[in-house]
C-alpha cells in the first residue's frame, strides 16, 4: 500500500486489517501495521484515536511527546503508546522500526497499569523473543485470512514481556542473585546484609553498585517492586488490602496504603475501583 507520511522510504510497508467481529468481541486485533525506515522528516501528530501503537525500535531514535512528557526510545527498545490521549511522536535520525496499532480486551487497563510501571518505553531480558513476536503478528496480520488467534497469542505476549522487568543489566554485573532473591522473597523480612553476601560484596559496595546499575538503592527496588506485585492482586482478585498488604512483605494496612499512595498517587482502594 501507498505511503503518503513524509520521511518514509524504502523498503517500507504498510497495510491494514479488517478484525472480525468475533476478535473485536474476544481478542487483541491489530487495525493496522507496518515496518519504516524514516529520516527525521517523519513526524506524526494526533489529538486522539481509539486504538494503542505498539513499536519496536530496530535502530536510530523514536520520541514520543505526549501526557506532557517526552519520551525517547532507542535501538531494542518498545514503545507502548495510549492513542486516546493527545500525542506526537517522530525521529530524529535515519530509524527503522516495526510497528502496529492494535485493539482488543482489556486493553486500556493492560496499558495504563505498564504505563504506570514504567512509563511508555521498556527494555527487557526478552529482546530476541519480543523482536520475533512482532514479527509474528506483521506476519498474521497479512495472511488471507488472517490468523486472529495467533495475532491476538503474539500480542499478548509482547504485553507480558513488558510488564517483565529487565534483570539483564543486574545479570551482567553480578547483582542477579540479590534480584532474584527479592522476587522471590518480597512478602518476608529482608535484611541489606544478607543480600549483599549473596553477591559476595559489602554492603556499601553492593549499594553503591545497585544504585548503579539498577538506578535505584535497594530499598527502593524491593519497594516498587512489593508495589508491583499489590497492583496485580488488587486488579486480579478480591483480597482485603490487609491481605494484600501482608502478602506483600508490608507490616501492616496503614504502611501499604501511604507507601502505594505516594508511589501512585491513590489509595490501593481507589486504584482497584479503576480497573
């Protein structure tokens, strides 16, 4: 199909797709998609549009303006954009990247809890996986028929890889252990000695290097992610925040709900009753 947005050349495509009324109904569908090679003259400005852009940049610089932020993405990084807010977004050099808007259940509350976690832009352990997986759906998307069901599999596995934090960095500089020991231990007491005997350091210098490379104290990591784990159970069940907040390593009600307020900006209360 023709492209008529400026700063695109060649081999670039775009193409669009006619989502049953069953996927409409039942599963993430993609409307439209495309791979680009732009130049800095790209640049596409909208107020609103009832659908999300999930974009996977292959190299150069991808911005994204919008919520009054600016939002950079840059080689094996994704974007996830919510359309219906006013946005722009462009590059400023030479920038390949696949790309599609899609639709589907539960969209907007998937998209507003990863924005939440993480902003618009995400880089995970899951690069090579990620990658494939928006190769599957340009794929799905262009075959007669279209296959609506492996489309709608490959998007909500892009989905899950982005609510996945990235550990690569922790992996390559020796910080793996004491990650993995916080996910796995969140819920109970957890002491800085300890976790920096499991990375053979001291606990200045295991500080020091967190804060580093994970780019914040480990405090603040176990923090945010006790966070993450309670917002997943107050969309995902019906526990009393007492529950929660006990299953989350909190030590009591009244800390989980000034911590997450702080954190969110609304009582764990007020979050559930969004989604």
């Amino acid at each position: 199909m023709k492209i008529v947005d400026s700063g695109v050349h060649e081999p670039s495509f775009v193409d669009f797709v006619t989502p049953s009324a069953f996927a409409r109904k039942t599963l993430y569908y993609v409307l439209q998609f495309g791979h680009f090679y732009c130049d800095e003259k790209y640049c596409i400005k909208r107020d609103s549009l009832d659908q999300f852009l999930l974009v996977y940049v292959v190299s150069g610089h991808f911005v994204v303006d919008t919520r009054d932020k600016t939002f950079h993405a840059y080689a094996n990084q994704v974007v996830l954009l919510d359309c219906h807010f006013s946005h722009q977004y462009y590059c400023t050099e030479a920038t390949e990247f696949l790309w599609f808007h899609f639709n589907g259940t539960n969209c907007s509350s998937y998209c507003q809890y990863l924005y939440e976690q993480s902003g618009l832009v995400f880089t995970n352990e899951n690069v090579k996986e990620t990658k494939h997986s928006f190769h599957r759906v340009l794929r799905y998307a262009q075959e007669v028929p279209n296959n609506e069901h492996l489309t709608s599999m490959n998007i909500g596995r892009i989905l899950a890889y982005l609510a996945s934090p990235d550990q690569q960095i922790a992996v390559t500089h020796g910080l793996d252990p004491a990650v993995r020991y916080i996910r796995e231990h969140y819920a109970e007491d957890i002491f800085l000695e300890d976790l920096a005997s499991l990375c053979m350091m001291s606990p200045s210098h295991f500080i020091r290097s967190f804060s580093k490379y994970l780019n914040r104290t480990p405090h603040e990591y176990l923090l945010a992610y006790r966070l993450q784990q309670s917002k997943l159970l107050l969309i995902t069940t019906n526990q009393t925040i007492e529950s929660i907040a006990e299953n989350c390593g909190f030590n009591s009600a009244s800390h989980f709900a000034r911590a997450f307020r702080k954190s969110v900006g609304v009582s764990p209360t007020e979050f559930r009753t969004r989604f």
